[in-house]
C-alpha cells in the first residue's frame, strides 16, 4: 500500500485549511487518512504576522522513515520547518539533478560537416 503525505484542503471559500496526512496515494484528495499529521493556515488574521502550522514532528519522520513519499508542496513546507534538509532526496534541488552525468561533446569541425555531405551527394 503506498503512502503519500500530501494535503487534505478543508474550510470555507477564501478561508481554506490544509491538513497534512498520510494516506494511501490512490485515495481522493479529502478521503479519510491513516493519520492526521498537523494542520496549516496559510490565512493571517486580523493582528498576526504569521501563518500558523502545527504538526507532530515525530510521526512525520515516522511515515518518512516507513517509505511514505511527501508531495511537492509538503516538501517545500518541511523544508522550511527544518525537518527535511534541503539535500534529502524528495528535495526540489535533487529532484532537478540529473540522473546520468552528461558530458558535453566536442564540437564537430566545419571540414567534417562539408565532407560528410559531399559524400552523401
């Protein structure tokens, strides 16, 4: 059963809540989870300067440890909050690396050109 830690959206219009999860990755988006990891507000209130996250660091690291991939939105999260380093390999940066070195090839002279087509007339 795979597992994904994603966001599960909650609340009204324009009040939106997100709740991290862990839950099976063929489930609906607000379908019912394994667990319920922490809540997200992005939404300020009238007199706050910051969003609001609560969340249980040692299960997160729980369902990382047991194979459950985040998705990109949560990585971006947990890696603001200092529980996965930016070199872990669900990061945006390794994801972005190439898989296979890629070694630039020489460029081919002009002469080599001129001639292959010559040769193919």
């Amino acid at each position: 059963m795979p597992m994904r830690l994603r966001f599960a959206m909650h609340g009204v219009r324009n009040r939106r809540i997100l709740h991290l999860v862990a839950i099976n990755q063929r489930k609906a988006r607000n379908a019912k989870p394994a667990e319920l990891l922490g809540i997200y507000d992005p939404n300020l209130r009238p007199g706050e300067d910051e969003k609001k996250i609560e969340w249980s660091v040692d299960r997160i690291r729980y369902w990382l440890s047991v194979g459950a991939v985040p998705s990109k939105s949560v990585v971006k999260l947990l890696e603001a909050g200092k529980i996965l380093s930016p070199d872990s390999p669900y990061s945006t940066a390794a994801r972005l690396q190439p898989k296979y070195p890629v070694t630039p090839e020489a460029p081919i002279p002009s002469e080599e050109i001129t001639s292959a087509t010559e040769a193919t007339s």
